[in-house]
C-alpha cells in the first residue's frame, strides 16, 4: 500500500511532454497529472532540472525512456522531498536533495528513486545542485569504475567543453589525474585551460592523435573517455598508452567503427564503455552512496563547483535544447522550474 499523497499537493503540474518527436518546437508546457510515488519513492517538488544530450535524443525520436519511466523529459532534478512512497524513509520529507531519474525531470514535480538522492551540497543553489546528477554519476562510472582512473593517469576527453567534459576536468582535479581535452574552438581551450584541464587541443585547427603524442612524449593517454564514437575510434586506440582503456559512453559519429584487433592484442588494450539511464535502481543506489563517499566531501568543501552555462525557466525548453544543439555551451544548461 502506498503512502496517500499529501492533501496540499495540487492534482495536476506544467510539464513538458511532447506528443510527438521533433524539433525544439515541440517543448510546450502541458498539463499532467502529479505522479504518487511508489513504494521506495519520493515526490521531488521540483526547482530545477538539467538539460542533456540525451533529452535531445529523445524529442528526436531516438532514444525511448526505458520501460515503465516517464516519457516527460528530463534525467536530473533537484528540489524538496514533499512526499514519500512505501518504505521511504519520511524522515527526509522537507530535505533539499538532487536526484538522478530515468525521466520526468522537466516537471514541477517527480518522482525518484530514494537511493539517488542525494543531498544538496552546502552553499550550492538549487540551480547548481540540478546541474550534478548525470554528469557525476556518468563521469564517475565510466572513467573511475570502468577506466579505473587513479591518481597520475593521463586521460583524453573528447568535448571537453560539455557538461561531461568539464564534469571531467573538475573530478580530474580532485583525484590526481592529468586530463587532455578537445574542443572545437580555441576559445572554448582556454575555458576548458581556466576550469582546469591540463592541455586542451582545438580539434578543428589540429590533428589531437599528434597532439596526443606530443604532449605525452610518445607514450600516450592511459584512459580516453569518449562520447564520439565512429570513425574517432582507431584515432582513440592510437592514443592511447599500452595497457590503455577506452571507454565509450556515446557515439555521436555513430556506432560503427573498425580497429585492429592485433593492436589491441599486442598493447593490451581494453575497450569498455556503458549507458546509465536502463541500469537497475540498486546498481544506481550503488552508484550514488559512492558519490556521497568519494566525491560529495569536494563538492561539501566548495574545492569544486559544476560550470553552468545558462539558465531557462522551464517554458523556455526550447530554447535550452536549440543551445544544446549548437554545440556553443560550455559547461551545463539548467531548467528552472
């Protein structure tokens, strides 16, 4: 039996649910039902929530919310717990928390798993809690639990000027490694050169495998952390040091590539990679209670802080999402609600 929602709560919100896929057009608030939380659950009223590649891929059509999320937008949130479902602590009622969700972000309320959520940290606004989930708990998956980074690792990160990328630079800076990045302006090199990376190569004006060997004396990168894909693959295995690891999180230049498989066999390559959105909630619990140990005392201390690029109220998701798509943000885009 669930919790009965709270009498206060209003039978219905703004949401942007579009009907159907297309361009930034189809982001129009509409009126929906405000979601009862399940059992292990509770209801966010949400402040703010983050804007990411794959909303865009989903307005596009191509990227369906796994089975039983909602198909409002949205993947991150941050807010007040104002209910709880069965077997949720309602203690944490009231809480200020940021959450990662499989979807229903874009809303003035969601429901969320309670093992992903996560409190806001000190000092930080709610804007600046949204914009944590995805980006952290991506970066923190790929590049330290499957790449294994470790203090002193040289790391190469396509996009670095993205949500991820400066996610990136930033855990880069706490936990020791040296962290490469490309991006496709110098003007977005020096942003990413001030939030910290150690090198930033612009892509458009230089071949980055030469860069690569230049900058590491020939011996190369032991991570690359790549959302490219495609034909950027056999130019990442080349940079990369032997024993090296390649973790793909997206393919942006598609699916599809060809490598040698005798390079791999003689540098001893590893090639992994993962998506988030579809793991089971424990695997995600997992995943947050690491955070809150490993990364949650930085963010606490204020030694980092997620770069925001802009902000949108929440009617204004269109534009969010055409600001995605020109490639021309630096750091994290925030829906206020």
């Amino acid at each position: 039996m669930t919790t009965p929602p709270i009498p206060t709560l209003p039978a219905t919100m703004r949401a942007i649910d579009p009907a159907d896929s297309g361009g930034p057009e189809v982001l129009r608030p509409v009126d929906r039902p405000v979601p009862e939380p399940k059992a292990g659950e509770y209801l966010v009223r949400v402040a703010a929530a983050g804007v990411n590649r794959p909303d865009v891929m989903q307005r596009l059509g191509l990227y369906p919310p796994p089975p039983g999320a909602p198909a409002i937008l949205g993947l991150e949130i941050a807010g007040e717990i104002v209910a709880a479902g069965e077997g949720a602590d309602r203690s944490r009622i009231g809480e200020a928390i940021c959450a990662l969700v499989a979807g229903g972000g874009y809303a003035e309320y969601c429901a969320a798993p309670a093992g992903q959520c996560l409190p806001v940290p000190g000092r930080f606004s709610m804007v600046e809690a949204a914009a944590l989930p995805e980006t952290f708990f991506t970066v923190w998956t790929n590049l330290f639990q499957r790449g294994g980074a470790k203090a002193g690792d040289l790391v190469l990160v396509h996009g670095g000027t993205s949500g991820i990328g400066t996610t990136a630079i930033l855990l880069g800076k706490v936990f020791g490694l040296d962290v490469i990045v490309t991006a496709g302006s110098a003007e977005k090199c020096a942003r990413a050169l001030a939030i910290g990376a150690a090198h930033a190569i612009d892509y458009k004006a230089e071949d980055f495998e030469a860069r690569v060997k230049e900058i590491t004396a020939e011996r190369g990168v032991d991570i690359v952390l790549d959302m490219i894909g495609g034909d950027y693959l056999p130019r990442n295995l080349a940079c990369l040091a032997e024993e090296g690891r390649h973790v793909s999180i997206a393919t942006q230049r598609g699916p599809k590539a060809e490598v040698s498989l005798w390079d791999v066999m003689r540098r001893r390559l590893i090639l992994t990679g993962s998506t988030l959105r579809a793991r089971p909630a424990a695997f995600k619990a997992a995943l947050a209670a690491e955070l809150r140990r490993e990364v949650w005392p930085h963010l606490e201390a204020g030694e980092i802080r997620p770069v925001i690029c802009a902000t949108f109220p929440l009617a204004r998701a269109a534009e969010a999402h055409k600001l995605m798509e020109s490639g021309e943000h630096v750091g994290k885009i925030v829906l206020t609600i």
